[in-house]
C-alpha cells in the first residue's frame, strides 16, 4: 500500500562537532586529513573540518529506533535493514547545527518467493541546515520477513 | 580519473569487540546485539555481530580518502550478510562509468570471498 502524505515519524537535532568526527574517522578508518586539520579543510575551500560521508548516523544517539518501530508496528526481531543511502547537496562540516525530519515516504507488502510476505518500509531524512538549506538526505529501507505459515 | 580505475587495496580487520564498541560509541547504536553475546546467541549468531552503518561507514571512508568526501553526491549500500567477531573485511572500490564530469563507482566489503555490503556511489571526478 503506498502512502499518498508521507508521515512524519520523528525529529531530530543536533551540532556537528570537531569532535565525533575524530571518532568516526576513527571507528571508520579513515585517513583524508581534511576531517582533522582544520587547516587542510580550509585549503579546500571550507570553514573548518568536513565530516565523515555517513556522519549523520549520529542521529542514532538522539533518536528512540524502539520508539520508531512500534510506532511502524513492526516487530524488531523480524526487522533488518535492507539498504541505506545518502544523497549529498554538499558536505557537513563542522559546526554545522542540523535539522532532520524522519518521514515514511513508502510502506508495501511484498510476496516472498517461498510463500509468506514481506512489508518493505522506507523511511527518508532530509537534513537542513540553520538556513533551511538542504545538506543531506537519507533514505533507510526496513525490511520485515513475514511469520513462517 | 578513468573507467577502470580502482582504490589502492585496503583491508580491515580481524574485526574486534573494541572496533564495535568504538562504532556504537561514535554513532549511538546500543543494540545489545553489537555488544551483548549471550543476546546475539539467543538471536541466533554465533557471535556478536557489527551494525550495518559500520561496514558502510567504513567502505565510505575508502571511497572518500581517495575521491574527496567533498565531490560525493550519492553513496547507496545494500546489506548481504551480517560481520562476525573475527572477519576481514577485504575492501573494493572500482570506477565504472564516467559521464558529464561525475563518475559512478562500484563497490563491495569482502569476508573470504563473499560479499558482506555492496555500494554505488556518484562523485564528481575531472573539473566537475
């Protein structure tokens, strides 16, 4: 079933800051500079360091995913996340304040091949910064197997 | 920058507690099933497993210290299977097409042969 008015789910908020991009540098092994010298951000034409390309996971320490799923009516120990992308308007940087809005853009059942069905939701985050530009946007595909019959 | 044109090899790993850890540290990801053995036992994996965001954080970070974070303008990963305590990940990164000055790039996380995450991305490339 598609949904016509996609639904808002949640909202979040939050500051890019130097430091979470070091720790994602580091839980990512990443190794370009430019997301830890300020200095070689600036050289390439930015205010200060760039984060990491999937720096807005970040979300995840603000945001209740149980609150999430019961809200979508799936059951979490059926749920697992099929894909995920992002689209960039340009890169975050640090210092950046930004807004996201979680919404459910489709939401279908879907025969399996092996009988059963699967519900396949797929929730989009578009992040603005404080001049309601757009920075990024997620798009997060759930994707739950159905009950054995 | 040419079609054909792959990253310098990289391969991360053996994938330990503290890696996860430090990921779910940096993301807010508290799913005991990332930390938790006797949880991702009774979920039925042998061991803990690490969340899909890291292997994608990780392939993003290859793709982005050798095309810039700056010139990506799409990055889209799909899940094959889940990473266990122990993997390798052997990373792959390859241009495939370039045209109007933006290139899409095919690429994929390994553990002994199979593929664990597979990604496409869109960057800018030449004098986009």
């Amino acid at each position: 079933m598609a949904i016509s008015e996609p639904r808002v789910l949640d909202h979040v908020e939050f500051q890019v800051e130097a430091g979470k991009i070091r720790e994602f540098v580091r839980a990512t092994f990443a190794e370009d500079p430019v997301h830890t010298s300020a200095d070689v951000a600036r050289d390439a034409g930015y205010l200060a360091e760039l984060a990491t390309a999937t720096h807005v996971v970040v979300a995840g320490h603000f945001r209740d995913q149980q609150a999430m799923v019961t809200a979508l009516g799936l059951s979490l120990e059926r749920v697992v996340v099929g894909s995920v992308s992002w689209k960039y308007a340009r890169p975050v940087v640090s210092g950046d304040r930004l807004r996201g809005t979680r919404r459910v853009v489709s939401d279908e059942q879907r025969e399996g091949k092996r009988g059963g069905s699967m519900r396949m939701v797929t929730l989009e985050t578009e992040y603005v910064d404080d001049g309601d530009e757009p920075v990024v946007r997620v798009r997060e595909l759930l994707i739950e197997r159905g009950t054995s019959s | 920058m040419a079609v054909g044109d792959r990253a310098p090899a990289r391969r991360i790993g053996p994938i330990t507690q503290t890696d996860i850890v430090r990921f779910a540290g940096a993301g807010g990801d508290f799913n005991p099933l990332h930390h938790d053995p006797s949880f991702a036992q009774a979920a039925g994996f042998r061991s803990v497993i690490a969340m899909g965001q890291m292997q994608a954080g990780i392939l993003a970070a290859y793709l982005s210290d050798w095309l810039g974070v700056e010139h990506l303008r799409d990055y889209e990963v799909r899940f094959a299977a889940p990473v266990h305590l122990g993997d390798v990940l052997e990373l792959s990164c390859e241009i495939v097409g370039i045209a109007d000055g933006l290139a899409t790039i095919v690429l994929s996380a390994s553990v002994g042969g199979e593929a664990v995450v597979t990604a496409r991305a869109c960057a800018v490339v030449g004098n986009g």
